[in-house]
C-alpha cells in the first residue's frame, strides 16, 4: 500500500519538478548559471507573471464591466490621477537610483514587496468599488518602473564570458514575455472565480519575487568603476574633447553618450509612443467596432496576441542577428512600421489592424535591442549602468504620452491609424539623418546586434 502511494507521489511529483528542471537548465544554460544571469531572468520572469496578473484585474474592474462611454471616463480619470503624476515621477526614478548603487538587490525586492502589499489594496478596492484603487494603481505603476531601471542597470555585472549585453537583454526580455503569455490565461481564469482573485495570485508571485530578489550574487550591489551618464551635460561632467566642445558652445547640451544614442533613443521613444498610442486607442475602437465576425473581446485577443507574438518574435531575432551596424536595423524597423500604419490608415480593416500590431510589437523589440548594442558600443563602462537607467525611464515616459493621446482620439479607425503614423513619422524624420551618418562614420569597435 505505501509502494503504491510512493508511486502515484512520484507520478503526480514530476511533471512539476521535471518541468522545473528544464526551466532552470534553459536560464542556466552557456554560463548563466555560474554569472548569476539565469537568476535575473528567473526574477523577470516572475516580474512578468506578476504585472499581467494586477493588469487582469485593473482592466476587467476599469475596462470591461461598464459600457464603453463610462469606461472611457474611467480609463481617462486612471490616466489622470495615475499616468500624469507618473509622467512626474518617471524622470527621477533613474537619477534616484543611481544614488543607491549598493542597494539594487534591496531595491528590486522593494520594488516586489510594495507590488505584493499594493495588489491586496487594489483586491479591496476592486470588492468595495473604493477610491484607493487610483493611487495604489499609481504605486503599483511607478514600482514597476523603478524595477524595470534598476534591472537595466543590473544586466551588465551578470554577463556569462563572450555573451554579449543584448543577448542578455534578450534572454532576459523573453522570458518575461513567455512567463506574461502563460500567466495571463491563468489571471483571467482566477477573475472568473472572482474579482479579486488574480490580485491574490499576484500577491503570492510577488512575495516569492521578493525572496528571489536577494538571491542575486552579491556583486549586483558593486558599484566598482561606475560614474553617472549626462543625457545632457554642463562642461563640468565632461573631459577631453568633448569638455572643450563645451566651453566653446553658446549653450550646453552636448551628449556624453554619443550621437547614435541619443538618435537610437529619439527613435525608440517613437516606437514606445506608438505602442502606448495602440493600446488605448485600439482598445475602445475594438470594444466599439469590433473585427468582422468576432466580438469586442475576440477582437482585443487577435490584436494582443498578434502584438505579443511580434514581440517574441523581434526578441529572438535580436538574440541571434549580428550586424555591422545597429544604426541601419533601426532605421529599417521604423521605416517598416511607418509604411505598415499609413497602408493600414489608407485601408483600413481587420486584417491590417492585425498585421499593424504585429509589425509594432516586432519593431519596438528589436529596436530595443539594438540601442542596447549602441550603448554597449559607446557608452564608456563606467557610465553604462547609469545610461541604460536614464535611457529606459525616458522610453517608459514616451509609452504615458502616447497613452494619453490615444484615450481623448475620437473612435474613427482611419483617423486613429492617421495619428499613429504620424507619431511615427516625427520619430524617424529626425532621427534618420544622425542615425544613417553615424553608420556611416562607424566607430573603432566593430557594434553587434548579438
């Protein structure tokens, strides 16, 4: 009888302990394990699962249980008290963060426990119809955030020997989207058990991320050779060369970063526009004027899984392509989108709508990519961590403004489409000059995509 209780154990045992296996072994794999980066992508991907459960609830509470006319006027005042004092907030996070070098371990598990204990004051107010769901929405927002720099600065001290930084990234980047894509069926299956309950799953994750935080190898907290990166600096912070470009200037504003940065970033920012754009706008356009044949809900899933899928799919290209220069990828990408938005505004439909997500989602993963290959090649080692800071709280204020533009649109699909290709359009006219001459020009190191 005991054999036979042992057996049926074992049986109902390893599927769950053989399935963790092999996700440690893929984290773990070409040295991650050893450098401490398959914990990272362990952590992100607990992060992932996290977000997309409070996502469920907020969007279910806000988004789909009122009509669409009153959950407009939700979705506008969640921006208004939660998006615009975060557009406030967001400029500082990176400045504030590179004062606590030492504590990134500490700040990554803060960042976990105030999402755990936030998700219980939204799981009451979400019961209770409460005012408290707006600024915990706002806590939970900027916690996120904060995470999101923090594990930017954190990447580089955990590359494994000969791994590159955007393959890293990429690795990292993937498994918060897979861990995104299995966790949200699973957050929409504890909302039909009940409101809160995807808040409660979230709760848990975020507790065990909190653990998990302080199991990163302790050099995550060194600070060993690092310096703060000006996007925009006074002479003071600059050397050589470039301080006597300063002095000689009428006015300060000269990049430490380098050229192709900052143009990497303008372009990048536009692609984050656009997505912050889509997501609002298409979001009441589909729940007003669904896909042919489908319903509102149906519809939302085609455009989600359609724009989740071309970002997996940009993710693991970045992880594998290599090139001579990023600057052109980028350039490329965009261009792509453009053309893709102004052909979905001129022929609007299903099928386009679809297909322009797709592209967007592509797009702005490997454009990510590829500005992280632009810093690893120009940014001096010790301001990298502090550029990749500052440079992700800039795209993250890039992602509100386009949010916001997309609630006040009027529900017309040509005119919305119109208006994102736009967005895109001012995003590589000005940088496409810079980004082709830096290209050109190239640089001693020889830049990689991977």
């Amino acid at each position: 009888m005991r054999g036979a209780a042992r057996s049926v154990g074992r049986a109902l045992h390893l599927p769950v302990t053989g399935t963790a296996r092999g996700i440690r072994k893929a984290t773990h794999a070409h040295g991650a394990g050893e450098s401490g980066l398959g914990k990272l992508i362990e952590l992100h991907a607990v992060n992932g699962a996290g977000d997309v459960m409070i996502t469920v609830a907020l969007a279910s509470t806000v988004f789909f249980s009122v009509p669409t006319d009153e959950a407009r006027g939700r979705v506008a005042l969640y921006l208004a008290i939660t998006m615009a004092p975060f557009t406030v907030l967001a400029p500082v996070i990176g400045p504030l963060l590179d004062r606590l070098p030492h504590g990134r371990r500490a700040a990554m598990a803060a960042s976990m426990l105030a999402r755990a204990l936030l998700a219980l004051v939204v799981s009451g107010a979400v019961a209770g119809g409460g005012l408290e769901l707006y600024p915990a929405a706002l806590g939970v927002l900027v916690a996120s955030k904060a995470y999101g720099v923090v594990r930017s600065a954190v990447v580089p001290r955990l590359l494994p020997p000969r791994f590159s930084l955007v393959k890293a990234n990429s690795r990292v980047t993937l498994a918060g989207l897979l861990a995104t894509g299995v966790a949200a069926p699973i957050g929409a299956g504890l909302h039909a058990v009940g409101d809160p309950w995807p808040l409660y799953g979230a709760f848990v994750i975020f507790v065990a991320g909190t653990f998990l935080s302080f199991s990163l190898p302790p050099k995550v907290d060194s600070a060993k050779g690092e310096d703060v990166a000006l996007l925009a600096a006074d002479e003071e912070h600059l050397h050589g060369p470039l301080r006597k470009q300063a002095k000689e200037a009428k006015r300060p504003g000269l990049r430490t970063v380098g050229p192709a940065v900052t143009h990497a970033l303008g372009a990048n920012a536009a692609l984050r526009c656009l997505s912050g754009f889509l997501i609002f706008f298409l979001a009441f356009l589909l729940r007003e004027h669904p896909l042919t044949g489908e319903s509102a809900a149906v519809s939302l899933g085609i455009v989600g899984v359609a724009a989740g899928a071309g970002n997996a799919l940009g993710t693991a290209v970045g992880s594998w392509l290599r090139s001579r220069a990023p600057e052109i990828i980028i350039v490329t990408v965009v261009a792509v989108v453009l053309g893709t938005a102004i052909v979905a505004a001129l022929f609007f439909g299903a099928f386009l709508v679809a297909v322009l997500a797709a592209v967007a989602g592509f797009a702005q993963a490997l454009a990510k990519l590829c500005l992280d290959a632009l810093i690893q090649r120009d940014v001096p080692e010790l301001v990298r961590t502090s550029a990749f800071a500052r440079s992700e709280t800039l795209l993250q204020v890039a992602w509100v403004f386009g949010g916001a533009v997309g609630i006040v649109m009027p529900l017309n699909g040509t005119l919305g489409l119109v208006v994102a290709a736009a967005i895109v359009a001012a995003g590589w006219l000005t940088t496409l000059r810079g980004l082709l001459a830096s290209a050109r020009h190239g640089t001693r190191t020889r830049p990689r995509v991977a």
